[in-house]
C-alpha cells in the first residue's frame, strides 16, 4: 500500500513535506516526546468516543437477558453471558438478510443514477460554454443542503395520492396512477429522494477535481484536434477517476446505512416493514423491542460487514487505478 | 390519550434523531443525580411525562406543599419512553415519577423500573372502576402506578352525511359492515373508515372489546400467551373481511392523506377513543360541529362492552429516594379534585377518577358543540371497559401488528389478515420464551 495507492494521493507527497524533509530535520532528544503530548487530545476523544462505545456494544452482544419464572419486580432478570449466541440469531435471521438485500437493491438504483447525474453536471458545468454555472452548481447542489429528513417528509408528501399535485395532474389528464409505495415502486421512490438529495454533493466533488486539471493539457487537446466530447471521455473521465472512486465509496457505505428515508416514510404507508432497512432493524430492535443485546450484535455484524466490502472496493479500485497506470 | 396521538408522526422524525443518541445512550451507565444528601431543605422529585402542560398542574402542587418540590421533564411519548426509562434504570438515575401507559406496566415491572407502592397509595382503589385499578396491580397484591386517564373505544360519524346519504348509526358490527357497504354504495370515493395497522392500540381494544385476553398469569406461576384467541381471531375476520371487499378503506393512520379523508369527508366516521375531538380538531379542521359519537357496535344486540386505546397511569420508579413522597403526589395529581379538573383544563386528558368524568369541569369539547352531552355519555359508556390483559414484552407484539399487518392491508387479503395474527401470536410467545419466561401458549 505504500506505493501509491490512488492517484489522487500523488498531491500530498509534493511540496514542503515531501520525502527529503523528515531526514534532514536531526531529532533533539528532548523533542521526542512532543508530538505524543500533541495526539493526546485527539487520542482521548477518540477512546471516550469511539473505542469505549464501540468496545461496550460488543460486550453487550455478547450477552443476554436471563428471565426467571414470570419475571416480575426486583431480580426478576440478570444480565448472562451468552457467549456468540446473539450473533447466531442474526445470521439466521432472515428478516435481518432481506432487509440487507433490500439496501443493496436500493443502492444499485441510487449509486449509478446519482453519480452518472454527478459526472454529467459536472462535465456540464465545466465546459467553456456552460452559461450561468455559478447560479446552475447552487442550483444542483441545494438539495444537498436540505436536512434529510424534511426531504424525506416532503417527498412523501408527493407520493400520497390524495394530497399530492402530481397526482391531481395525473387524474386531471387521466393518466395512470401508479402506487409509489408499492413493491418495487419503494425503491424508486427512496432512490428518487436519494438521487434529489445527494447528486449536488457528488457533483461539487467531482468539479472541483476538474478545476484542479492544468489548461495546457486542454490546450494541447485542442491542438491536436479534440472535440469537446473526446476531452470528456478521454481527458477529464481518466483524470477524475479518483474522485469517482471517492464518491462511489461514499455512497455505498450510505446505501448501507439508509434510515432516513424509509423510516420518515414508514407512517405514510402499510408497505414497509419495521425492518426494512438493516439499521432500521437494529434501531428497532433497540429502540422498540429494548433488545439492546441482540441490537448490538447486529449493529456490529453491519459494522464489520461494511468495514470488509469499503476493504474490498478499496483494494479492487487501487488495483484498478494501478493497472490503468501501467 | 390525545397528545400521544397527535405526535404519532412527529415521534417518528425524532426516532431519526434519537437513533444517533444511540452509541451516547449506550455508554451512559453509572452515575446518579440524586440531590437529597442529607439537606434538610425540600424533597426534590423529576417526574418524566409526555403530556403537554403537565409543569402547569405541578405548579399547583408545588406551590402547596412547600417542601416537596415536582420538575416535570417533558419526554418523548408511548413507546420510547420505555426504553429510555430502562436503560435509565440501568444506569441507576430513573427519574422519581414516571408517566406510564397501561400496556407497558408489566414491561416496566419486568425490568424492574416500577416501585410497588400499595404501602402508600391502597387508599387509592376506592376511586378508580374495578378494571383500571387491575391494570396498576397486574392482578397482584402490589400497586405499580395510580391510573390518571383512560381511553374508552367509542364510535365518531359524521352526522350530517350520515343524514344526507341516510345511513344508519351501526348498533352492532353486522350493522357496522351493513353502514360500511352502504356508505360505499351511496359515495363510492368514500369509506365509512380505514383499517389501520399503524396503531396497534385500536386493534388491542377492540379484541379486549370482544373478550380477548392476550396475556395471562396463571395459578402455576407461568405466563400463558394467547393473542390469536377466538375473540381476537373474530376481531381479525371481521376487519379482514371489510378490507377484502373494499368496504373499507386500508391506509393508515395519522397520513397526511388520512387527514385529508377525514377533513374531505371522504371517511364518514373513525371508531376511536373519547380522546378524538383533540384529534379531530388538527386533522379535519373544516368539520366542527359535524361530528357525533355514539357507542362502540356490539358483538350481539343488547350487549353493553368496550374496550380502551391509550390511556396512562403514574408510577414511581426503583431509583426513587423518596418513594413516600412520590407516590403522595401521584395520588394528589391522579384524584384530587383541583389536579383533575387542571389536568382536564391544562392537559386536556379524561381523567381515570371516576369523580373527574362528571362535574363541571368537563364541558362538551368545543369541536363537537351539537353534542352537549358528549362526557355525560363517555362516562356511561367508560364504565363498560372490559378488563385488559398486558404482558411482559407488549412492545414486541404491537413491532410486530404493525409489520404483519401491514402487509396484510397491503394486500387486501382475509386470509393474510389471520396469517399476520398467528405471526403476531408465534412472535410475542417466541419472545418471551427466548428470554425465559416461564411460558406456554393458549
């Protein structure tokens, strides 16, 4: 990994810190231990809070509640060790699976369409001849602005038939009207308010990464009789690459965790379960069910599954951006 | 109660919210706020409720008795309420009194959250029906909470359509269907109600209504879990059925298009609890004066039964200091006359004190000024409630109601509608089963 795992990277290692530096410094003796006391705020806030809350969840998965006759008053339950049993439950429980297919259903949706509308907007933006970009990028990029869940109740405020404008056009110009909250009309319909909320984000990435590619390389496209489309697709695409990967990483450890969405929308309609969502599943069981035992394993299970597909995706893009390379 | 209703959807915005507390609530254990050290200036006691308005009643009380001080903390409501009490229980520091809702007092008493205060508040029984004062002693010699409202099951119609389209007020729930069938056939865009399953509560009342008991203990110390009974399974046929043949509505609840029906006129009625007109006054502004309630349908003529939605008690919690204290309060808020008739002005609920639903306190809801004898009636109709029956992990078996159920409307199906109750049934046994609970299925 040390030899430079995306491109993008190559920026850091340039300038006033690169390689050479470290060895030309001596390090005094008395300085040794500076830079330890400089990491110990941070190393602090990141123990009290990510470690222990991290290390308490997983000892909570790993026990129990042990109830004794009808359970009623003082002793009545203890806490037991339960060893891995909590995590057998999830892996068997196929209500926990489906709603993990059901994330990642919805993620093959939102990830393409958003970030295809990113790159899209983004070349847009970036030709000389777009016109008013400054007004065009805020434009796109509001929606991003706009808390999730005020989206979320928005938008379901469009699905419902009864109070929705569209739906009143629809009727008034006899169209079909189709259940949004229905099957696989759910997804589209979570993708829709995903795609509305977190193109703009998408978007601003991948410009900025194309500001930061030199003129003279467009110049020297132009010279050699390159369309605008050809510099895009051949120039441009090529060279944002590691912002794609970025976005794409981002987006589909989102996917896994949507809440949102499908828990704002969940009142409006008879059509989505409790669990339809894996941390829906886990705020339920929580939250609702006071299975904190059997919430936690859950809650680790998607935190070490999420860890190992960003591990794999990681690993294939470097791959990838390497052999692109070569 | 009425105030729980109202926040339903707003409830589900803060689960959002509350659901990146989770890793905070996770590491809150330890520590404890008690502030009475030996001081000897005024017991201190927080009390966590939901109800609006709640501080304006314990003002009174604070202002006359000088040395036992009452903080409300408002808190979110029904169900979320007990998980924050037990995982503050956990960590020692539940605040001294608790509103409680009646289905989650054996949850509560399970894990330990609810202190037994009968040492204090016995005296309490005599101003309660028989019926709620069992719901606080889950059928034992302790008292786990003092009852402070009730929600009687009764049925809401719009009276002016139902003159207009010439319906009748259904008596029985055959004539229930009949109504539904007719209104149906009279406004074809329109339905008499919906069948719900967001709110699991109505559902728990109406199987009480006809006789269900969900949860009961045994003489050999051992739960018996009976939620797909024969009353309950009558219950889900009926309802099943209507939804099916379309003379019912099947959306849910507390939607901006159930609001929408409701104001429009496109619901004809909405079976209830006496708590409606607080609903119905946000949700269908357009239509005061246009409502009328009349009394649950029966099952068979001349019977005389209900059953309740919501309704909440107050409790005392383990981690109390000053249990005497608290449960003297409670007992004040709960049946004086002065706290019933501000909890009735304040916090608009109806109170469980059988001597605070009648009086003057009690005027005709504004929304429903056709009606003058609205409590007159809800109080004949309150001493009707049939006797509930919660258990241990009711959270479980509403989670999963409203996920089986759900679908089942979905689908329109009768015959899904009794798959989801025998769902509800294998879920809650397996449940309490898996925790051990002593525990065997009716």
């Amino acid at each position: 990994m040390t030899a430079t795992p995306l491109k993008g990277s190559d920026r850091t290692t340039a300038g006033p810190l690169a390689d050479g530096t470290a060895t030309s410094v001596r390090p005094r003796r008395r300085g040794r231990s500076a830079p330890y006391w400089f990491l110990v705020p941070a190393l602090f806030l990141f123990a009290a809070f990510t470690v222990v809350p991290i290390g308490y969840a997983v000892w909570l998965s790993l026990h129990k509640v042990q109830v004794k006759g009808i359970g009623l008053g003082k002793g009545a339950r203890e806490q037991v060790w339960n060893g891995l049993g909590n995590y057998t439950d999830v892996l068997h429980d196929s209500e926990f699976g489906h709603s993990v297919l059901r994330a990642f259903g919805y993620g093959l949706i939102v990830i393409p369409t958003m970030l295809g509308l990113a790159l899209v907007f983004a070349l847009m933006l970036d030709t000389p001849q777009a016109r008013s970009a400054k007004f065009a990028r805020l434009a796109i990029f509001l929606p991003y602005a706009v808390p999730g869940i005020i989206a979320a109740l928005m938008w379901g405020f469009l699905y419902l038939p009864t109070v929705s404008p569209f739906y009143y056009l629809l009727r008034e110009f006899n169209l079909p009207q189709p259940d949004l909250f229905d099957g696989g009309n759910l997804y589209l319909s979570f993708a829709n308010i995903a795609v509305w909320g977190g193109t703009g984000f998408n978007m601003i990435v991948i410009y900025t990464a194309l500001r930061a590619i030199p003129l003279e390389i467009y110049e020297a496209a132009k010279i050699d009789g390159a369309s605008d489309l050809k510099i895009a697709l051949r120039i441009k695409i090529p060279i944002v690459m590691p912002s794609l990967v970025l976005t794409f990483f981002f987006s589909v450890i989102a996917t896994l965790q949507v809440f949102t969405e499908p828990m704002a929308l969940k009142p409006l309609t008879n059509g989505l379960s409790g669990s339809w969502s894996p941390l829906m599943a886990i705020y339920d069981a929580a939250f609702f069910r006071s299975d904190i035992y059997g919430a936690s394993a859950t809650a680790v299970v998607l935190a070490l599954a999420t860890f190992a597909l960003s591990f794999t995706l990681l690993r294939v893009s470097d791959r990838y951006t390497r052999e692109d390379r070569a | 109660m009425s105030i729980h209703r109202h926040q339903f959807s707003r409830r589900s915005i803060l689960a959002g919210a509350a659901a990146v507390g989770l890793t905070g609530t996770l590491a809150a254990c330890g520590g404890s706020d008690d502030d009475s050290g030996k001081s000897s200036g005024p017991v201190k006691l927080t009390y966590w409720a939901w109800a609006p308005n709640m501080d304006k009643v314990a003002a009174i009380w604070n202002k006359k008795n000088p040395d036992i001080t009452v903080t409300v903390s408002k808190q979110a409501a029904g169900k979320d309420i007990v998980s924050k009490l037990i995982t503050a229980k956990k960590a020692g520091n539940a605040p001294d009194l608790i509103q409680v809702e009646y289905q989650s007092l054996p949850t509560l008493v399970s894990n330990d959250v609810l202190a037994d205060i009968s040492k204090y508040a016995k005296s309490a029984k005599s101003q309660f029906a028989e019926g709620l004062w069992a719901m606080v002693t889950l059928g034992t010699d302790a008292v786990y909470a003092i009852p402070q409202d009730s929600g009687p099951l009764m049925f809401f119609y719009r009276e002016d359509l139902f003159k207009k389209h010439n319906l009748t007020v259904p008596a029985t729930w055959d004539d229930f269907a009949k109504t539904a069938r007719a209104a149906k056939k009279a406004v074809p865009d329109a339905y008499l109600t919906t069948f719900s399953a967001n709110d699991p509560g109505l559902f728990a009342g109406l199987a009480q209504q006809a006789g269900a008991k969900w949860w009961t203990v045994g003489d050999g110390g051992k739960w018996t879990v009976g939620i797909d009974d024969a009353a309950t399974k009558k219950v889900t046929d009926f309802w099943g059925g209507l939804v099916q043949e379309g003379a019912i509505d099947n959306q849910p609840m507390y939607t901006p298009a159930w609001s929408s029906a409701l104001n429009k006129g496109t619901h004809l009625g909405w079976v209830s609890a006496v708590w409606a007109p607080g609903v119905l006054i946000s949700s269908a502004p357009d239509t005061k004066g246009k409502w009328r309630m009349a009394p649950l349908p029966q099952w068979s003529a001349g019977e005389d039964v209900t059953g309740s939605w919501g309704g909440s008690s107050t409790g005392v919690s383990t981690d109390s200091k000053h249990a005497e204290a608290a449960a003297k309060f409670a007992t004040w808020l709960n049946t004086d006359a002065e706290a019933l008739a501000a909890l009735v002005k304040e916090v608009s609920i109806y109170p469980a004190a059988t001597k605070g639903q009648s009086g003057s306190v009690l005027t005709a809801p504004a929304f429903f000024p056709n009606q003058t004898d609205f409590y007159d009636t809800a109080a004949k109709i309150a001493a009707t409630t049939a006797a509930s029956a919660w258990g241990p992990n009711v959270q479980v078996a509403y989670d999963t109601f409203s996920d089986a159920f759900g679908k089942a409307s979905k689908a329109k199906k009768s015959a899904q509608f009794d798959t989801a109750l025998a769902t509800m049934q294998s879920a809650t046994f397996t449940d309490m089963k898996k925790q051990g609970f002593k525990v065997t299925e009716a």
